[in-house]
C-alpha cells in the first residue's frame, strides 16, 4: 500500500517534471540552437526505440514465432496509415492480438 | 454568477468539446483497456482512476502496471518515467510561446500536455472573442476527463466480470506504433529511424535488459549529435501534410 502510494507520487512528480522542464528553463531565454536540433529529432528516435523495445523480448524461434504480434504490429500501422484515427488502429491491433494469441 | 459569464463559459465548453471528440473516442477506448489490463494484473481498481488524475500518461501508466507487478524499485521506475516522458518536454518547447500568457491556467495546461493534447492545441484554434488560455484549459481538462472516465469504467468493468483480459497490454505497443507513424509523417527524414533502429541493435548487444531504453537513448542522442551536420544543414522543410504535429513550432 505504501509502495503503491510511493509509485504514484514519484510518477505524477516525474510525468509533471518532463512536462514543465522548457517552461522552468526556458521562458525567458531561447534554447541553444542544439536543444532546438534535438527538439526537433528526439521524438522519432525515441518513438522508433520504444516500438523496438516492445518486440525485443518477443521468442521468434518457439511457436508461435512472433507471428500475433508481427501481424497486429503491421496491421495496426496500416490501419493507421489508412484511416489515420487512433481508435481505430489501437484497438483493431489489439483486438487481432487478443484473438491471434488464443488460436495460434 | 453572471448571465455573460456563464454564456461565454458555455461557447468555450461548445467548442472545446467539439474539438475534443477524437480524444474522447481515443481515450475512453484506451483507459477502458488500461483499466481492464491494471485489474487483470492484479492492483485494485481504484489505483486506474488514481493513475489517471495523478500521472496522467497514457505510456507510463501501462509501463506502471508492469513495473508495479514485476516489483521493480523506486529510482527505475522514476528513471523509465523520465525516459518515456521525455518527448513531452519537446512537447513544451514547441508550447513555450502560447502558453506564455496563459496566466492561472499554465500550471494545469503544463500537467495536462499529453501527446494527444498537444496535437490537438497544435491544430485547433479558439473561437472568436475567445481568450486562448480559456480554451486551452478547456481542451485539456476535457481530455483529461475523457481519460479518467475509460480508465474508472474498465477497471470497475475489469472487476465486475469475468473477463479474459490476455493480450491487452497490446494497446500500449499499438499506440507506440500509431506514435511512429505520426512522427514518420511529420519528420520525413530517413536518418533519425535509421540512427535510432543502429543504437537499438548496439542496446540489445551491451545493455543488461533492463537498461535497454536508457542505453539505446544514449546511443541514438550521440548518433543525432554526429548527424547534425547532414541534418541542420539544409533547414527542415515542415512537413507538408498537414500533421498534428510540428505545426506549433516557435520560429
């Protein structure tokens, strides 16, 4: 309960931090011209690395060889690409992985 | 209370409201799924409505539940936290302008700036007559209710039936994806995919998996930094579909 109660309070602080970090640093001055560079070019690398990481622990040589999250992997970003609704591509990903890991 | 008042406060809920109904489909949907998948690990249903007014980070909640059961300590999980949150602080950068009059209502639009809030302030404008502030407020606290409405229901739904919830923690690989695609429209250069997938590859090889995220970071912002030359020399053109994202770019 404690723990819980400690898991909140450092995640709210944290999240909050993040969000306010260009507002505490850089109201009055303008970023360096680097932290503008990197502004700019952070957010695909860390979209990229997240996507990664969601598939790094996956078992592709054991059945079912990572096939339910390949597939609702790729048709999430088709259906994305498609109809470009977040609804949409989130739960018809999710819901072809719930259906395809209880088949395979 | 004033009758103007009160007529204005109904125009700004209007058409905040009206602009808000893509995240209101969104985030239902996916705090139903984060509320089915906390009960289904094992938390008790009040830490889903809890998570959403407190931290209230689609990602870091899912990444929560998961470090939450797996007993991870406090210092990781407020390092994940950072690292997973940190594309909001770009968020903020690219927002430092517009919220600068923003008055009492900075604090709230700072804790509210989450990915989906942030592409809708990026694309929307406030109606006529209407002070910015207001309407940003209003966008905000409107998602913000949407999100903890989903999560409240599917914890209590989660709960209340017997469901098999398997699979569902897919929603957080799924949104990570949607994410990609959205910067994959909005950053059209190969570079920063390609530095980011190498310092992935370098990651799986070197870091003990639990310092994966931190150690692939760390990579990819050496490569970005090698890479500025090829990539600031010629300005970034912005994007020209018309992405949410990007478009609040303070020049």
């Amino acid at each position: 309960m404690t723990r819980l109660f400690a898991i909140v309070v450092i995640m709210t602080l944290v999240t909050f931090f993040t969000r306010a970090v260009p507002f505490l640093f850089f109201s009055r001055t303008k970023p360096p011209a680097f932290l503008d560079y990197l502004q700019r070019y952070i957010p695909p690398v860390v979209m990229t690395i997240l996507v990664f990481a969601s598939y790094k622990d996956i078992e592709f040589t054991q059945t079912p060889f990572g096939i339910p999250a390949a597939a609702a992997g790729v048709l999430t970003a088709l259906l994305h690409i498609w109809k470009r609704n977040v609804l949409v591509s989130i739960a018809g990903g999710t819901a072809v992985y719930m259906v395809l890991i209880r088949v395979l | 209370m004033e009758s103007s008042r009160s007529g204005k406060r109904r125009v700004v809920l209007a058409a905040a409201f009206k602009a808000s109904i893509p995240v209101l489909l969104g985030y239902t949907t996916l705090g139903l799924a984060f509320g089915f998948t906390l009960v289904a690990a094992g938390l008790p249903w009040w830490m889903s409505p809890v998570m959403a007014i407190f931290i209230y980070a689609g990602a870091a909640q899912f990444m929560g539940i998961g470090l939450i059961t797996g007993g991870a300590g406090l210092f990781e999980i407020a390092l994940l936290t950072l690292l997973l949150n940190g594309r909001h602080a770009v968020y903020g950068l690219s927002m430092l302008e517009q919220f600068k009059s923003a008055g009492k209502w900075k604090p709230y639009l700072i804790f509210g700036l989450t990915d989906e809030t942030y592409g809708l302030l990026t694309t929307v404008k406030p109606p006529a007559h209407v002070e910015q502030a207001r309407f940003y407020a209003a966008v905000t606290a409107l998602n913000q209710s949407y999100w903890v409405l989903g999560c409240t229901v599917g914890s209590l739904l989660g709960s209340a039936l017997a469901f098999d919830a398997r699979g569902m923690d897919f929603a957080l690989t799924a949104l990570f994806i949607v994410l990609l695609v959205e910067q994959v429209r909005a950053v059209q250069r190969f570079e920063p995919y390609v530095a980011a997938f190498a310092a992935c590859i370098l990651a799986l090889f070197i870091a003990a998996p639990r310092d994966f995220l931190l150690v692939a970071l760390l990579f990819a912002t050496g490569l970005l930094s090698l890479l500025r030359p090829r990539l600031d020399g010629r300005k970034p053109a912005p994007a020209s579909t018309q992405g949410p994202q990007g478009g609040g770019e303070a020049q």
